[in-house]
C-alpha cells in the first residue's frame, strides 16, 4: 500500500477571468498579437488579487487567425505589483503555434507555473508574431491559486527564465527531427541554467513559416545530459495548417545551475522544422 501525505497542499482561493456563462470561443480575455516582431499592446487579465498565487495556470486559444501566415506566437504574462497597469514581465515569452490554437478544443495550449505572486498584484498579458500583416486575436484563461493551507507542503519561486527563445523573430530555437522513428541527436536549448530550477515546462510551435503544412506525426524530448525529463510532447501538423499537441504539464524537477538543457525529436515520415523552448522556474 502505497504511504498517503495526510498533508498535501491544500489551496483555498482561486481567482480567474471567467464570469458568467460564455459561448465557447469567448471564454477568458480576448488580446491581439503585435505584427512583425513588435509586441501588441498590453491586456489586463486578473486585477488586484485578492491573494497571494502560489500555481498559476494558464491556457490560450484563437479566435481570428489567418491562413498561410507564419505560425508562431510569443506570449508574455506581465504583472504590475501594485495592482495598475505600469507592466513588468513576470514570465517571458511563452512559444505557441497560431494555427494549432484554433482546432482541438477551446483551450488547446495550456502552461502550468508554481510561481508567487502578491497579493494585490495585477497579471496581464502581450504577444508578438512574425505575421507582416493581420496578426493572429487570441484568448487566455487563467487560474490562480493560493492560501495554501499546508505551505511546508509545496514549492513555488519567483521568476520564470525562457531558454531557447528567439524573439527577434517570435520563435524558439530551430529544431529538425528525425524520420520513420529515428530521433535526431541531441542538442543544446539555450544556454546553461544560471541558477537552481525547481520546475520546468517545455513548448513546441508548428512547423517555420509554411503556408501548407504536411501531414507528420512528432515525438519531443526534452532533459539534461542526454536524459529525459518528464514525458515527451506529442505534436502533429496537418496539410490544413493545422494540428494538435499533448504538453508534459508542470514538471516539478530540480536542475541545477549550470545544467544544459537538450531536446531531440523524432516522426513518422519527411519531418519539418519546429521551434522549441523551455521554462525554468527559480
């Protein structure tokens, strides 16, 4: 019989940005990509928490997007400590494919973050994509939770690093698989970790800049010295410039400083690149 925590953790509040009862496509807050590398402009999402966050989870979804654009979308989770809109940024540049956003279910692309927020903090959002013209409308939701009754019971930090990320042209690192079930090697994401880690979550866009994808089948891994961490990320692209994806979700996982992270990939058949990236909690 396996040993049962009686103590666990054991959240009391959770604010989010759903009211009332909404048709699927409006649910959360509705926020535009800048175009051409530029950010958009800032959206407030949760005002003023009423306490402090401990997991934070965050889920996208599209609403106007456009066909045979670059794919790819950097998003930023911003916060204001003193609950108005003078933004900083509490986690960068989150990597999302645009296209995959607006098939497989309202909230396809979903991050989970145990990082603290205070109380009285405002969390916003902003997003950038390669799209010269027309870039994509999203939508976020969040939950935030906190008033952890048992706090010795969980851990959470207080900034999240992006590795990997290339935000000059809203992407992450480039990254080609293999075929027919052959990964290709391993490779470096980013640089080292220049501090301890608690937690990590891995991301992977669609396939660079075509206007019709192919129709391939992907396997992710991710870990350090050549060892994977977490389960793998499943992606597929379809010729309708489109797809779907199955994220590792949170991994409470130590990496110390000076840890490289290492990613590899494998398909079924005549892969493409993807862009990839990773995020370290500290």
């Amino acid at each position: 019989m396996g040993l049962i925590k009686p103590h666990g953790p054991s959240f009391g509040r959770c604010s989010h940005n759903i009211s009332g009862t909404p048709a699927v496509l409006t649910v959360g807050t509705q926020f535009t990509s800048g175009a051409a590398n530029a950010d958009g402009t800032a959206v407030g999402v949760l005002a003023a928490l009423a306490h402090d966050v401990e997991y934070l989870r965050i889920g996208f979804s599209g609403e106007t997007l456009t066909a045979g654009i670059d794919n790819t979308c950097l998003i930023s989770i911003l916060i204001d400590p003193a609950g108005g809109t003078s933004w900083a940024t509490l986690i960068p540049s989150l990597l999302v494919s645009t296209a995959l956003l607006a098939v497989a279910g309202p909230y396809p692309v979903i991050f989970n973050f145990p990082i603290w927020i205070p109380a009285g903090a405002s969390v916003g959002v902003q997003a950038r994509s390669a799209a010269a013209a027309t870039p994509p409308v999203l939508r976020t939701v969040m939950h935030a939770w906190g008033g952890n009754s048992n706090p010795a019971s969980w851990w959470c930090g207080q900034r999240v690093t992006a590795i990997g990320i290339d935000a000059a042209n809203s992407r992450g690192t480039t990254h080609t698989p293999g075929s027919t079930g052959a990964f290709s090697s391993w490779a470096n994401l980013g640089s080292a970790l220049a501090v301890d880690a608690g937690a990590l979550q891995w991301a992977v866009s669609g396939e660079f800049g075509d206007a019709a994808w192919n129709q391939v089948f992907y396997e992710f891994q991710f870990g350090i010295s050549d060892i994977m961490i977490g389960a793998p990320v499943m992606r597929s692209t379809m010729s309708n410039e489109q797809g779907w994806v199955m994220p590792t979700g949170l991994i409470l996982n130590r990496a110390p400083s000076g840890s490289q992270i290492r990613v590899r990939a494998t398909s079924n058949t005549g892969p493409q690149a993807h862009g990839v990236a990773a995020y370290a909690v500290s």
